[in-house]
C-alpha cells in the first residue's frame, strides 16, 4: 500500500468516525431517544448499530421530512463505510470508491444538519 493510499484510508475512516459521533448525538435528542454505542468499539458493531437506527427510524413520532433525513443519515454513513471498507481492502484503490465514500459523508453530513435543524426548533 502506497503512503497516499493510506493517508487517504485514514481521511476517510476519520471522516466516518466523527460523522458517526453526530449521527449519535442527533440520536439522543430525538423524542424517542435512539442510543447508539459510543464509536470507540468494532467498526461492525457501529455498523449494526446504524442499520438499526435505520429499520426504528420510521417508530418515531416525527414528522416525515425528519424522518427521511435520519433514514437519509443512516444510509448515507453505510454506504460511506461500506466503499471506505472496500477501499482499505483493494491494493490498488478506485479514484471513484474514493470520492463516492467522500459524497456518501456528504450526503449524511447534508440530511444530517437538516435532521439537527429540525430537532433545534423543537427545543
């Protein structure tokens, strides 16, 4: 593995660690609080946990726009793990798994912030 490759491996599974930790904190402040591990453990045990978060998002008594944002979140940060786990495993790397893990984080960060926008106005 070459050092770029690696640094860009590194980039991108930070990125999915932070957003995971916003995804968590969102999770909490719902109001049917949804409690996520703290992403300190196995990666396949956040894994499980957001796939969770995404079959239970529709129990919530939110409105639908809110709802597709959290669903949005969580499919967003799954397939960002899933092109970022397939990318540390591939010798050579995919210029497209690279930028369609970056646009997944993007994705999540975008539906995310309306899903956090959301939960501010009903504070």
């Amino acid at each position: 593995m070459s050092d770029e490759h690696d640094e860009l491996s590194e980039s991108l599974l930070t990125a999915l660690l932070i957003q995971y930790g916003e995804l968590r904190e969102a999770c909490q402040a719902l109001p049917v609080p949804i409690q996520l591990p703290v992403g300190i453990g196995q990666i396949i045990e956040l894994i499980e946990a957001v796939g969770r978060c995404f079959e239970i998002a529709q129990d919530q008594p939110i409105p639908e726009e809110a709802q597709a944002d959290l669903e949005m979140s969580c499919l967003h940060w799954l397939t960002a793990s899933d092109l970022i786990g397939l990318y540390r495993h591939d010798i050579g790397g995919y210029d497209h798994r690279d930028r369609a893990a970056e646009l997944a984080l993007l994705g999540m960060e975008l539906s995310l912030k309306s899903l956090q926008d959301w939960l501010s106005q009903q504070s």
